[in-house]
C-alpha cells in the first residue's frame, strides 16, 4: 500500500528530477528485496507466467545493452561509426565499448523498471480484497493530486511539488499537465470500479452517490488541467464508470436505454463544462501544435533508422535526438522525450523494444479477454474493466506524450496489469 502512495507523491517527476526517483527506487528495491527473501505465494497460471516472463525479458534488455564488446564487433554496430572515429581521432587503443552509446543512462533506466515491476508483484500478492485497498490508495492520492491542483489554478508557485520553470499549468502530483490528467482518468474508472466491487465483496465501501460525486471532481478537474488528450479521453473513463455504478443486473448487460442515459449525462456535463474559460482555452490549443511534436518526428524517425536494428540504448534518446536534430526544428529549449513511447523506444531499443511492445499488447489484451469473458464474470469483475479501460487510456496516451515514464503512472500500470491475473486467498498477506 505504500509503495503506490510513495510513487505518486515522489514518482509524478520525470528524469529532470533523479532524487524524488531514487527515493522510489530504493523504497521498492527494498521491498523487492523483502519478497524474494519470503518466497513466491502468489497463484500461478499461464497468464501469470506469461507476464513475469515479459517483465524477465524487459529488465534483460537494458542489462544487455551495458554488455562491453569487443571493438571488432561494437565498431560495425549502425550509428555507431561516430564513437569508434573519436577514438581514433584521439589517438586511443580500440577498446571495448557496449551496445548503448550512454550507458550510465541505460542503467538508470534498468533502475527505473524496479518500481512497476515491485508494484506487480505486490499485486499479484494480493486478495481481492487487498487489491481494493490499494486501488482506494490511488484513487486518494488522486483526490489529493485535484485538491492540490485547485491551488496551484490559484497562482501561488509553492503549492508545485515539482520546479519546471513553469507555473502556469495545473499539474497536480506531477511535473506535468498531460501526466495530472492521466491520473484523474484512472481515478475516475477506480472510483467506480472499487466502489462496486467492494460492495459485491462486502467490504465497507462508499454509496454509489458518494462515488458518482468523487467522480463529478475528478471529471470537472480534467479540463482544468488543460490537457488536450486528457480531455479526448475523457468519455473513455467517464462511459464505463457510469456504467458500472448501476446495479450489477444492469452493468453485466447494459441495455440502449442505459447506454443512451449515460450517454446523455456525460453530454450534459461536457456542454455544462464547455461554457467555461478553461474549456474554451484548451480547445483553443487544437488548432495548433505548440509542442512541435509533429516537427521533430522526422527527426526521431530518420534516427531509428541510423540506429537500427539494435538501437542507440535504454535512455539515450536526449544526447542521439541532438545529434539528428534538423535546423528547422532547432529551438532555445531541448527536446526531452520523443512525445510517442513507440518511437523512443524503437530509437533505443531497436527491432527488440518494438517486439517486447508487441508481446506487451498480446499479454494485455489476453489476460483483458480472460478476465472479462462471460464466464468469467464476478464480484471482481468492475475492476477487470477499470484495468482494461485504465490500460487503454495509458497506451493511447503513450502515443503523443510519455506517461510512463514517471514512475508514479508507471507503477499505476503496474497495479492495472496485476489486477488481470488472478488473485490471492484471503490468507496470504501481500504486504506492500
């Protein structure tokens, strides 16, 4: 329960912000650290054992790219010519050099992994009932994170946990706007989901109108972050938490005249929300790109191409993107992420990061297909749908920003994928 608390309080920064991350980092390696000394207890099954091996292969992936290699074989790497004519140039005797061309930040990024993964296995760990509480955890820091934001819309500078330079957006828990927004989403299909499912599991969980009213905060608190994908996601969220606040005759098969209510309120909230300055100004920000992203795709396209097929190396993205960067996107700022995870990850991880993405989706939409088939429908199954819907809005998102690379969204993923897989008995204390 601490380490998703710990991860959205100190975790909402990205790399610009390496202490808060360390924090992280050596909480969960702690705990880490902890359940590898009491043993595996968690149930297994093929879905399971499909995740854990993906996640054995992601943290492979960084630690074989800090592997020294011989010259005759790091030399004939693409893009890598660069490094072996400095050598040269030098005067220096050949020597061996790994994969990644910054391999102090591929272990960063091997770090990096610790958090989520801990936070997996913390949820897979859990009961039902375990899984529950720590999804309230989430959805609190939320709440927190929309309270904070209502004072920083006040302009006082130190209610910001992180100093960007900016103060001007509502970024909530977070170093930045899109990655608040992101978190106020998942609450919003948590917030249902647990209230639901803790009712069905008799846990002590709040009124169906308590709940629709922490999501009527969350929802109204999207546009206030100014976030563009934010608000397109909205209805993504907002459609299936109406649903699964109905009646669990309802819910399990959602007729047209239930779809055609919820439909109409989020309608009436979104016309509501539409007549104010804020909404007005984030739709101004569509007929633009003041981000330039689609400027500088060429860019980090043109340089997964150099880099292919083994990549650049697990956080190298900054120092390669300067080195390819075109004059007509040269700017007095510098470019920090790709804003499209599948493209960062192709520059540095090559053909094997886009097949690790690849096998990521197959065990997601899987385990997505196990847990909400008809037969498998239970007192559970509001959050298999919160997790699935959760996911999407992190995947989709990923697209044109870099949510997960904050370790608080990303151990948020964590507890969504884990929540897929089937859960402990009652017995078993997960800890976390």
């Amino acid at each position: 329960m601490m380490l998703f608390a710990i991860a959205l309080l100190l975790g909402g920064g990205s790399l610009r912000f390496p202490l808060t991350r360390l924090i992280v980092e050596v909480a969960a390696a702690g705990m880490l650290i902890w359940y590898a000394l009491r043993g595996w207890r968690a149930p297994v099954d093929r879905w399971s054992a499909a995740a854990m091996i993906l996640l054995m292969l992601i943290v492979l992936l960084p630690l074989a790219q800090i592997i020294p290699l011989p010259p005759s074989i790091w030399t004939t790497l693409p893009g890598h010519d660069d490094a072996a004519n400095i050598i040269e140039a030098a005067g220096l005797a050949p020597r061996w050099m790994p994969i990644s061309l910054q391999p102090d930040a591929t272990r960063l990024a091997a770090a990096y992994m610790i958090p989520p993964i801990t936070a997996f296995i913390v949820t897979l760990h859990a009961s039902p009932a375990q899984r529950v509480v720590y999804g309230w955890v989430i959805v609190a820091m939320a709440l927190v994170g929309a309270l904070l934001g209502l004072l920083q819309a006040g302009g006082s500078e130190s209610f910001y946990i992180y100093d960007t330079g900016r103060f001007t957006a509502v970024t909530g828990l977070f170093a930045n706007k899109n990655h608040h927004a992101d978190l106020l989403l998942i609450a919003i299909l948590l917030t249902a989901a647990l209230t639901t499912a803790g009712q069905q599991l008799g846990l002590r969980s709040p009124s169906r109108l308590a709940a629709a009213g922490m999501i009527v905060i969350f929802a109204l608190a999207v546009p206030a972050a100014n976030s563009r994908m934010g608000l397109l996601l909205l209805p993504v969220a907002l459609l299936p938490a109406a649903v699964l606040l109905l009646p669990r005759a309802y819910y399990h098969k959602v007729t047209l005249r239930s779809a055609a209510i919820v439909s109409a309120g989020v309608a009436v909230l979104v016309i509501v929300g539409a007549r104010s300055g804020v909404v007005t100004r984030l739709l101004d920000r569509f007929e633009g790109d003041p981000d330039a992203r689609l400027k500088f795709w060429p860019d980090v396209i043109s340089a997964i191409h150099h880099y292919e097929p083994f990549g650049s190396g697990l956080g190298s993205f900054i120092k390669i993107f300067q080195r390819h960067e075109s004059m007509g996107t040269l700017h007095f700022t510098y470019v920090f992420h790709a804003h499209n995870d599948v493209m960062e990850i192709a520059l540095e991880a090559g053909w094997a990061g886009i097949a690790l993405i690849l096998l990521g989706l197959a065990v997601w939409l899987v385990g997505s297909w196990r847990a909400l088939r008809p037969s498998a429908w239970g007192a559970f199954t509001p959050v298999h749908v919160a997790s699935f819907f959760g996911i999407t809005i992190l995947a989709a998102h990923s697209l044109v920003d870099y949510p997960l690379r904050t370790l608080g969204l990303a151990c948020v993923l964590a507890f969504l994928a884990g929540c897929l897989a089937p859960a402990a008995q009652p017995t078993d204390r997960a800890g976390g």
